[in-house]
C-alpha cells in the first residue's frame, strides 16, 4: 500500500475500514461471461447492467465503491445456473458513468427499477449488499409490486442501523487516502472516464457521511418476505437490527405459533466485507430462502 494514509493524523477506525476495503479489491472472483449488457438511459444517467443465466430475475446490488465482479463474482456463476441474473451498477460505479446527479437511495431505487423496465422484468427477488442493501430496502417500500422477496447483507434502513465508529469513519475519509490502492486500480480498468476518480470518491464520502432513516413505519408495511444476513462483527448494530426484523414480523416463539415469512442469518467470526466473502454459506441461505 505505498503511497497510501500518508500523515499521522488519520483516525484508526478510518485505516481499518480502508484496510477491508483494499483486501476485498484484492480478491478475484470467478470470471463469467454475461449473456447480456449494457447501458440504460434512466433519471438524466445511463446505468450499466449485466444478465446471466435464464429462470426466474435476480436484482443483485452492490455495495459502496464495489462492481459487479468485485461484489457477485463469486456468487453470478452458481445463481445463474438456475436463475436470471441481472446485476447492476449503480451511479458512477465500474461501468457506470459519474455524474453530479446529487445522489440519494430515492433515486438510486428509481434508476434499478428503470433497468428492470428496460428488461421488461415486471418483478423479481433483489439482493443488496451494504449501499445495495438499502437501495434494495428503498425499491421495496416505494415499488413493492417489484420486489417479490428482499435479501439483506450486512446492511440497514437507517444510518443509526450501524456503530457510530462507521459512521464516524466516513466522515474522514479523503481521495489521498486511495491513491495507487487496488481500489483506484479497479476503478482505472473499467470506468469510462477514469479521470473522474477523484470526484467519483468525494461524491461516495459526503453519501455516505449524510445521515438517512427511511422510516421504521415503511419498513413495517413491506409485504415481502425478507432475509437479512450479518456477520456478527459487520459492523451493524444488533440492537437495532433485531428491532429491525421485530418490524418485519420476526422474533416471535414460533414453536407456539407460525413460523415468520422473514428470515435472520447472524453469520459467526465475520466482519462487513470477510461475510461478502463466504460464498458457500451465503448460496445456503439464498437457496433456503428463495426456494
């Protein structure tokens, strides 16, 4: 990591995160060919999109500053062996032009369910990791005729969903900090402008300091079933996400009464991006869940 964190002055919770963060982009998925991609023009941007496979539609969304290989490289090739696959990259992610659309999970949620209106997908499951959590939270509250069942990882509703050492951490993060990281590397390889780097990761780092809630009521009235998945060290808090699945009609004595529609996966000994990582037990869940 020459040339990265230079001074002393930076907090230890934001060289931790970045440190998780660079040994993800160091980890290569498996390579897959897409059957389909390509661009839609979609709120005043054009969002990238891959499909694999045929069967019923998975939406996959990504986490903050991740593409689809980074993210779902791993998992793309088991699910589209019997599913329809598409993953998407959102705003100036990978392939994803950057633009100064202001961004907010709103519109975010706008432009997925405008990918899946170009790809005449009426409904699908959506899967979203961290950043793509919550956009996948924010498509099921305002479109859930689309979403026919929502899968968590490691991620919340609400900013106050996680510790305030994340929180915080974003708050000091600046584009010095990645310069010749893999993270820049990734972003060089497929980018089509790669001389954005810099406003792409100043955009990414006031996101993701802005604090959000979409509403414990919203999330109450979601009507699909809902797996959320966390590592027991993700960085999440398990306060707020038991109350999280208490919304969803979950932690109920269901020996004496109907099992909940809505699944909780605490996964042991993992953090936010190592659970991104555990392919075989994520396939578990999903294929439990989906079927």
């Amino acid at each position: 990591m020459k040339g990265v964190f230079k001074g002393s002055d930076v907090p230890k919770q934001v060289l931790l995160i970045a440190v998780l963060f660079f040994t993800l982009f160091q980890t290569n998925g498996q390579q897959s060919k897409p059957a389909d991609s390509g661009y839609v023009p979609v709120n005043g941007i054009k969002v990238y999109y891959e499909v694999y496979g045929d069967g019923k539609p998975i939406v996959l969304l990504h986490g903050a500053f991740y593409t689809i290989e980074m993210n779902w490289g791993q998992l793309i090739p088991e699910l589209s062996k019997t599913r329809k696959v598409i993953a998407i990259e959102l705003q100036g992610h990978g392939h994803t032009p950057f633009s100064d659309r202001k961004l907010d999970f709103p519109t975010l949620a706008s432009d997925v369910e405008g990918v899946m209106n170009y790809l005449k997908i009426d409904s699908a499951d959506v899967a979203g990791y961290s950043m793509g959590g919550s956009v996948a939270y924010q498509l099921t509250i305002q479109s859930p005729r689309r979403v026919k069942k929502l899968v968590i990882i490691s991620s919340t509703y609400k900013s106050t969903g996680w510790r305030p050492e994340v929180t915080n951490a974003f708050k000091h993060f600046k584009p010095e900090f990645f310069t010749n990281s893999p993270m820049n590397a990734a972003y060089d390889a497929v980018a089509p402008d790669k001389t954005k780097w810099t406003k792409f990761l100043e955009q990414m780092f006031a996101f993701a300091a802005t604090p959000f809630d979409m509403g414990d009521a919203n999330i109450a009235k979601i009507t699909s079933p809902v797996l959320i998945i966390s590592g027991d060290n993700d960085g999440l808090d398990k306060i707020e996400l038991i109350k999280t699945y208490q919304l969803l009609g979950g932690g109920v004595a269901a020996d004496m009464g109907p099992m909940p529609k809505s699944h909780l996966a605490i996964v042991p000994s993992q953090t936010h991006v190592g659970l991104m990582m555990q392919t075989k037990t994520i396939l578990g869940y999903l294929d439990g869940f989906l079927k």
